[in-house]
C-alpha cells in the first residue's frame, strides 16, 4: 500500500488534445473536473496547455510537461479516426514503438462483434511499447500509462470513469485546504490590506475574485494553503479587517 | 485601412493566467469566445496554456507564445490586488520597465473619486514602457499591448468588450469555412471512409466527434478549410459514401 506524503507538493499538468476545443466547437469540461479531482487527493493542478492534432505540437508538449510535472494527464484523440493521433505522438515523445497492445486487442475483440470490429476500432488497442492499460469501464477502449503520462479520451463521461479506475495508483501530497470570505467591497477596498495579510502569511495563498450580485460589487477571498490552523489565523484577521471598516462579509463554503 | 490577406495562414495563442482557473473553483469561458470571435476575422487559434500566478511561469509562456504566433492574447491577473502580477510579468518578458501608464492613470483618476482611488486601484495604470491601451468600456481600468501581446482582463464581460475594442486593430488571413454532417452511425464505422476522403482532400481538416442521442450513437463530421469549394467536394463525397451505406445523414448549421 502506497502512503500519501502528507508534506510534499505533488503537480500535476493537463494536456488537452484537439482541434474542436481550440475552434471553439467543444467547451473543455475536463479541466474543472481534473482539477477539483486532484485537489482533493492532494495533486496541484499548475498548468494546461490546449494543443491541435499536430503530432509535433503533442510530442513537444508531453515532453516537456512530464519532465516539469509529477503527473502528466491527457485528454483526447485516442478515438478511432485519422485524427486521432495521441497514441502514437506519446509513444515518439518516449521514443518507443507503437505496438498493438495484446490485453486491449482482447478487451476490443470481445467487445465488438465481428461485423463491427472494424480495422480503424481496432488502432484503439495501439499503445506504446511498455504501457500499462486504463481501464474502460464506459466503451472498452482503454487509456494507457507511460511514466508519469496518462492517456485518457476527452469525451467528459469516459475521462472520469478512467480518473476512477486510476484513483488508487495516484500518490498525493499535502492537500489543500481553504476557506472563503465574500466580502461586499469592492477589490480595490480590500486590495492593500489582503497584500498586508498575504505578506504576513507567506506560506498560504490569497487569492480575490470580485463579482457583482444585484449590482451590488463584492469580492469573494479565499485563502488557500496546507495548514488550517495558519489558514484560520488569516481569515480571522481577515475578518477583523473587514469589522473594523464596517464591511458585511459572510463565509462561503469553500469547494477550491 | 488594413486589408486581410485573404490566402496567408494567421495564427493566435490564448495565455490564461490565473489559480482560479487551475483549481477549478473559476470556469474559463473566454476559451470559446476568443475562439470564435478570431475565428470569424480568420485568426486561428492553435494553442492555449493556463498557468498560475507565478511570475516566471507567465514571463516564460509569455516568450515562447509571442515567438511562435503571430497573435498572443492573455486574460486575467490585471486587477489590484496583490496576487495580479501580469502586467509586471509582461514587462519582464519584454525586459522592459513596469511605469505608470500616463493615460491609465488620468482615465482611472477621472473615475474614481478621491476616497476610492486607492494606491491599489492606481496599480491598475500599471504598463510596460511603451505599451499601447485597450479601451475597457465595462471599468476603465485598461489592458494593453506590446508588440504582439494584448493582455486583457479574465472577468468574461470586459475580456469581451475589450476584444469589441482591439478588432479594428486585428488583421486576419483565410477564414476557415466549414460544412459538419450529422451522421446517424458509430464513429468507428465512418473512421475508414474519413481517412480516405481526409487522404483525397489533404488541404481541409476533417474532424469527427462522437455523440449520443436517445441512447443512438451517432458522429458530428466536420470539414474545415479555407476553400469552399472543396470543401463541398468532401462533403459531396461523404454524404454519397453515407447513402451507399444506408446511414441516416442531416447536415447541421456549422458554426466552427
């Protein structure tokens, strides 16, 4: 059994591959997903990149996200069409071969019918040499692991029914704690005081998101950071702030 | 005037700053909107990143992305609290001073009375020498440009009103045209006719994106390219492969 190390920073970067989300065609609605999924198990989403299917672009990207990362996820392009192209730009990234992947030529084989098991459903079982398999549970055709890069497909269902399947072998560190206070000032109201507090507090992370509710503006902070006990201590002063100028604040169960 | 070059290829990358966005708490909607919008005036976008508010993260995306495109357009982090750092990183990509922005500074002056014009709201006239202003019609406070990087803000609707203000500005090459065929069948019963029609038409992108509706698989086809009239001919093609097949087809209104 593996155990979280419960001080370490662990990172992680999503790779989003596809034309239709850089058209504008497709809304990405993994990257909230992902990114709310780590965080709960103690992996830090620190970057994204949306590239095309250039295989070029997807080589240069998985190399140097996987270097920079402890974990690397991707989405998208593992379909059977001639756009999808991740299979094999992962396996040139890793300078390995593209194989048919025997345990997935299987799984395809006792999926499909023969009459439906078609030559281009079949390069779904195409994986670099050496990778460990994802499992499917939602269309079979699975996603793989090399290293630190996991290969997942971009239609939203399959992406989290794979991140399931994947839960167990992913190795957090510190989780990240919040809490949140919607404060009804402007951001510019709270701007020098909140640098004040994130001075003083160095080691946690304040971050302000002004809105505006029935005109009225507001601005919702939220304090981030591995400790509570430090995190506590920031809000309060936060909210001494805030009694202090007669702002009206009010905490916001704090989902980020 | 400007006159697009109606056959040269202009490409753009979105630069995304910001922890919110990582963490998932804030959902990013000016992906598909800045997708869009550039689409139309035949800017492609080929390439976006996220990445957190950490100046060398920005400065180092900033470099790579002015490099590579010919547009780069960044959002987010150019408000007045402690954590929006973008402007200052802006400046250090181009190795150029952080100033106050002498027209930022009178327009933010003309807006806020005294007991709002906080040294907080004032870092809002923050620029890189010689940086040119997007208008902000929403709250004055401006994005700007240097050289090839508009940086703009990440609040949806003043991220739009400033892209309303840089189009005149923008110049754009071939606007991709598109036809999308709905297509009543499973994208790996397509796969081999699209590769061989993608293969006849090498100069259009044909993209194929899976769907179910009323529990029917069925296959989004879209054909993308600067030519229409080839773009017909493809389309012509597949419709007739579809019918020979017996596919129930619709053509559906293409917007990307």
């Amino acid at each position: 059994m593996t155990i979280a190390n419960e001080t370490k920073r662990v990172t992680a970067a999503l790779l989003i591959i596809g034309n239709e989300i850089l058209s504008g065609r497709t809304v990405d609605a993994n990257l909230p997903y992902l990114a709310a999924f780590l965080g709960k198990i103690g992996i830090r989403l620190m970057e994204v990149r949306v590239v095309p299917d250039i295989e070029a672009e997807i080589v240069d990207a998985v190399n140097t996200l996987r270097h920079k990362m402890d974990y690397v996820f991707t989405t998208g392009g593992i379909g059977p069409t001639h756009d999808d192209i991740t299979a094999a730009a992962v396996a040139k990234a890793f300078e390995r071969e593209l194989i048919r992947h025997p345990e997935a030529e299987r799984r395809l084989i006792a999926f499909y019918p023969p009459e439906r098991r078609t030559e281009a459903r079949m390069k779904m079982a195409e994986t670099p040499e050496g990778a460990e398999l994802i499992d499917n549970p939602v269309s079979v055709a699975p996603g793989f692991i090399v290293e630190n890069v996991h290969v997942m497909a971009g239609v939203p269902k399959i992406m989290q029914a794979m991140l399931d399947m994947l839960k167990p072998r992913l190795i957090g560190g510190a989780v990240v704690q919040s809490r949140t206070l919607v404060v009804f000032a402007g951001e510019g109201d709270m701007a020098a005081a909140l640098g004040q507090i994130q001075g003083r507090f160095a080691e946690l992370d304040i971050g302000s998101y002004p809105f505006f509710r029935m005109d009225k503006p507001g601005t919702s902070i939220v304090i981030r950071g591995d400790d509570m006990a430090r995190i506590d201590a920031a809000f309060a002063e936060l909210e001494a702030y805030c009694a202090s100028k007669g702002v009206e604040t009010r905490e916001e169960l704090s989902l980020a």
